[in-house]
C-alpha cells in the first residue's frame, strides 16, 4: 500500500474579509481528503471516495455548536455531532427524522438507562461506553445503506471531549492512507475497531433483559458474564482475544432470533 501522498497546496489567497484562506488536498486509498483551513484553522473538509460502480463526497462543517456531515448535494440524509455536559451525541437523520442515535454515558452497572441498549468498548485500557438506538423500518431505497458504517464509524472516531477535538479527530483520521477501508471494508475494519466489552438491553425498569458483558484488561484474563432476564446464566475467566470470539457467537444467536 503506497504512502500517504503529500499535501497539495490548491489554492491560498485572501478572503473579502481579510481571512487568509486555503485548501489543501491529499490522496488516500480508494478516495481523496481535501482540507479548508481559514487563518490556518480548519473550517471544513471533504471526503471523496470511489470505487467500482461506486462513488460518493461526504461534506464535514462545523458551526459553534455541531458538526454536520452531509452526503452529496441533494441527499435527505444528514450526520450530526454536539455535546451535553462533555458527552458526545450523535444522531443520523433521514428526511428530518432520527434513524440512528448514539449517546455517551458514563456506565453504572446499579443505574442502567431503562429500555435501552447499552455498548461498552475497550480503547487505549479506557472503557467508552454509549446508548443506542436504531429506527431503520422507514429507510428506502434511495437511502445509502453506507451511511449507516459512516455513523458507526464516526463514533469512534470523534470519541472526545469538545466539539472542537472531535472534528480535528475525525479530519486527523481522514488523512490516515487507509481510512475508507477503516470504515467500509468489514474484514479490515476488524482489525481496528476497539472490542466491544459490553452489550446489554434493558427493560422499562432499568433492568439486564439480555447481554454479556467482559471485566479484565487488555493483557490478561477477565471475567464473563451472560445475562437473560436478570439473570447471569453463563460466565466464565477469558482473556480478550478469547471473549472477541465468545462475543461474536453470542451476538450471532442473537442476531437470528431477531
């Protein structure tokens, strides 16, 4: 895989309010990065990628409050970002209606959010944890079902504290050579997603209806746990790299019964 192309310089001038204003782009695998910056701040960026009988741009903005990811010129979709109390929000819209959310919490086993589904995940030691919720039944087929690994992927991405890291996190990840296939090559992607530690859904009164849940760290054995009902029905000592594929066969069955 060839190295991350160097900046381009693609045009630099003065803006009619005094701002100096410039746009850098750069190749990368499968689509192109190109950066606005005003008086050396970045202002937005642009995502192109391609592929065979596939080709689409992500617009990334930020105003004070937001940062707002659109797809094309025309789309009905739309990916917004904020905070609330330092936490991260993010929410993708399909013709003015939520279709996806995300919510960063700060997880108690002893006060669960009621009738929600409940992601933990493993980065640098640390766990990050959030609440989600999904309405797909309304999408058509005008919706790019690509949107919805973008939202996924952003999440991880603009893991911060403040608006302003988070949109610099996202653009730093979209200068790395082999972003789009972080995001879109599922096989690829694996190998660097942060393993998810916990999945749970809980019922309207707060309480584990379902889910398994990983205690440990990254080196090392951890404990296991599964749960149906309020109740631990299965638990056992893995290490990690065991409980990915403890996981992944849970998550399968699961996933069948749906």
């Amino acid at each position: 895989m060839k190295q991350l192309l160097f900046f381009i310089f693609l045009l630099a001038g003065v803006s009619s309010f005094g701002q100096a204003e410039e746009v850098q782009k750069a190749e990368i695998e499968g689509g192109t990065l190109s950066k606005k910056y005003i008086d050396g701040k970045l202002e937005s960026f642009i995502v192109e990628m391609y592929a065979v009988n596939y080709g689409n741009i992500f617009s990334f903005n930020k105003d004070k409050d937001t940062i707002t990811v659109s797809e094309g010129e025309k789309s009905a979709a739309v990916i917004k970002i904020y905070f609330k109390d330092q936490m991260q929000i993010s929410e993708l819209f399909y013709k003015k209606k939520i279709v996806a959310y995300f919510e960063a919490i700060n997880l108690n086993r002893d006060q669960l959010p009621k009738s929600k589904s409940v992601y933990s995940f493993l980065v640098n030691n640390k766990i990050k944890s959030s609440i989600s919720s999904f309405d797909l039944n309304d999408l058509d087929e005008d919706f790019d079902q690509n949107l919805l690994k973008l939202f996924n992927g952003l999440n991880h991405v603009a893991n911060t504290a403040n608006l302003d890291s988070a949109f610099n996190s996202i653009a730093h990840f979209f200068s790395k050579e082999d972003a789009l296939y972080r995001i879109y090559l599922a096989s690829y992607a694996e190998k660097f997603a942060p393993p998810i530690i916990t999945y749970l859904k809980t019922n309207e009164s707060g309480k584990i209806e379902s889910g398994i849940v990983w205690t440990g760290k990254e080196t090392g054995n951890g404990k296991y746990e599964i749960y149906s009902k309020e109740k631990i029905i299965q638990s056992g000592i893995q290490n990690l790299s065991n409980f990915k594929k403890t996981f992944r066969e849970y998550f399968s069955k699961i996933e069948n019964l749906d």
